[in-house]
C-alpha cells in the first residue's frame, strides 16, 4: 500500500493528467478515458511521479502474511 500520494499521474502516450487520491494506502485514480488512448493493444502506461522515493507497505490489506497485522 502506498503511503504517499503522487504529485502528478499523467497518462504516458498522451500526457493527459490523472487526478489521483489515496484511501487507506491505496491510489484511486478519477477521470480516467472511457477507452484505452492505445487502439491496438488496449494499454495504457500511468506515470507517476513523487517528490521523492515512493513509500510503501508490502501486502499492507493482508494480516495473514504480516503475523496477523494489518498495516494501515
């Protein structure tokens, strides 16, 4: 789970920007297209990008693999 939110996502082959939030370690991205900007493969490459190193917590929404923690 990310605990910092990005200060810009942008859409990579269009540079169109993600609005972004983080709800309990986890990033919902709003007004994302209604179809894939890539016709032919049907995939699209967020960028996301931080002030500084991203920070995370492994398998955060799973106690069972962190000795029974939940690690919001």
């Amino acid at each position: 789970g990310y605990k910092v939110l990005p200060k810009k996502v942008t859409i990579l082959s269009t540079g169109e920007e993600i609005k972004c939030e983080l709800v309990n370690q986890s990033l919902r991205f709003h007004n994302l297209p209604k179809e894939a900007p890539d016709k032919i493969c049907g995939v699209t490459v967020l960028k996301m990008e931080f002030d500084d190193v991203p920070q995370y917590a492994r398998a955060s929404h799973y106690p069972q693999i962190n000795y029974g923690s939940n690690l919001e």
